[in-house]
C-alpha cells in the first residue's frame, strides 16, 4: 500500500520558512529564491485544504493551523536528521567544532549548548573561544561565529543574533541613585567601558547612549574598561560600576536580580554576530542541524 504523503518538497521549504517566518530566509537556507518557497506553501497549502500562513505587508505569520504543522513536523525533521547523524557514525558520534567570540562564547553560547546536547547526545560539540582570524595552519571550524566582516568565499553567513545594548548595574549601585533617575545622574557614577583591542571590533559606547538620550558630545573618562564584554558584566555584577552591554549576554544576570536594567533606555547594536558555515561543513547533517538549532535560539533571544 503506497503512502498518502504530502509533495516533500514543499515539506522541506515549510518547515524553513516557518522557522524563520521569512520565504526570502527560507529560500535562502535552501538556494532557491523567495518566489519557489511561495509557491511551494501554495501547493502544501492545497493538500493541507487551510492556509498556514497570513501573508503581511511586513512578512509571514503562521496560522494556528501552520503553528501546530511547524511544531509536529520540526520533531519529525529532528528525527530524520538524528537518524542520518547516527547513519553516518554508526556505534559512535559524529563531532562538531564552533569557534567563537570570546564573550559570546561565554555569556550566550555556554549556557545554551546543554540543551542541544540533551535532544542530541550521540553529537560531539567542540567550541573555541578564539580570535575571529585564523591562519592556514589551523582547520577551519564547522561553525564560527563572530561580527560579520563581508562576503567570504564558501562561506554562507547568516545573522546569528543582533540585540541592544543595555545600562546594567548591581542592585546595591542602582540604590545610590535619586527616585526618578535621569541619564545625567550617570555623569557623576563610575562608568564601566568595553574596550576591544582587536581591529575591526565595535559596539556603540557610552557617547552614543548619551546621545541618543538628548546629549551632546561627551568627553567622558570611565573609571574601568575591559577589552571583553563578559569581563565587564563579573565586574558590573560585583558593584565596580555602569556597563553598556548586549542585553542578551545579561539575560541570566537580570533574571536571577544580580543586576538591574538601570533605565530602560536601550541603544540599537550595529554590528550583529553572524555565523558563519563553509559549504562542506553544511553538507554535513550534524553541522546543519546545529546551526539550524543555534539560528532558533537567536530568533528567540531577539523577541
């Protein structure tokens, strides 16, 4: 008896573009252009019988029918990947090396890296918290991630995880300030500054925070700096000071109340992480579900 299976083509491309609510993304992870998903979810949505997505002016957005579609077939795709994964190693694990920047590394990647590890354990993962550039001398990681710096031959870029920078601080610093703190109460506070002595590195600092809160140029001389960001949050977290700093890297620190969102007043980062996959390593499903798996949970850390 044949089976009653839907085109799984158009299986593949649901289940991209509903992870990225996106057709352009979608077609993109797949090397097809936006146009071939949209007809693809047109055909899938013609065997379904419902829509699974309300097409916006801005973009997609799943019905309720595609949410529990998404949900159902991304366990099913997990399986099918866990299974070739196992294929290809049988009796053993398949191995994948993430190089990345040294806080992320510590403050985002760290922390998350369990759970996939838990929904895959016959999958070795290796991170590096390394410089960005590398020599020929060294293999070339499956993964890297870092601030983007243009097109790389054989390497397919995607944004990782963009966030805002967020003025941060202990419980017991926030206190010293007036009941209904302005920005100008930092000017006589010790601030603390990230400082990246690697070229080709830079977040906004301090001047632009100021800036975007109505002030003018500042010559501002912090009391700390530290070249790493993760470096900045241990020393903000004992009371050394202010930090301006990713608000996804202090995602456990204002979750347990170790520090405070001291104002709420946010500035955009312009240079997100990007991670960055050679096209062999892509090949490979275990780099691919990784990545797939890493690119999730920068959608969830930015919402």
């Amino acid at each position: 008896m044949s089976r009653h299976l839907p085109p799984l083509p158009a299986l593949r491309a649901f289940e991209a573009a509903a992870r990225h609510l996106s057709f352009a993304r979608a077609g993109g992870e797949l090397g097809v252009t936006p146009g071939a998903i949209s007809h693809q979810m047109k055909q899938l949505e013609d065997w379904v019988g419902d829509p699974l997505f309300e097409r916006r002016a801005n973009g997609v957005r799943l019905t309720e029918t595609g949410r529990v579609f998404a949900t159902r077939l991304g366990a099913i795709f997990d399986q099918i990947t866990s299974a070739a994964v196992a294929a290809r190693a049988p009796g053993g694990t398949s191995s994948v090396t993430v190089r990345c920047q040294f806080s992320l590394a510590s403050k985002w990647l760290a922390p998350r890296i369990g759970r996939f590890r838990a929904l895959h354990p016959d999958i070795q993962i290796a991170v590096q918290a390394l410089p960005h550039r590398w020599n020929a001398n060294e293999r070339d990681p499956d993964l890297a991630i870092y601030h983007g710096r243009g097109t790389i031959p054989g390497v397919r870029q995607d944004t990782l995880i963009g966030g805002r920078l967020v003025v941060v601080a202990s419980p017991g610093l926030v206190a010293t300030l007036p009941p209904a703190p302005t920005p100008a109460d930092l000017l006589s506070r010790p601030l603390i500054k990230v400082d990246f002595a690697e070229p080709g590195w830079h977040d906004e600092g301090w001047e632009a925070w100021f800036a975007a809160t109505g002030f003018g140029h500042l010559e501002l001389r912090p009391s700390l700096s530290f070249n790493l960001v993760h470096l900045a949050i241990e020393a903000c977290s004992a009371g050394a000071g202010f930090a301006l700093v990713p608000d996804f890297m202090v995602e456990q620190e204002l979750e347990s109340g170790r520090l405070v969102d001291a104002f709420g007043i946010t500035l955009p980062i312009r240079q997100p992480y990007v991670m960055m996959t050679p096209e062999a390593s892509l090949a490979r499903p275990e780099v691919a579900m990784l990545r797939s798996w890493l690119l999730d949970e920068g959608i969830k850390s930015a919402a």
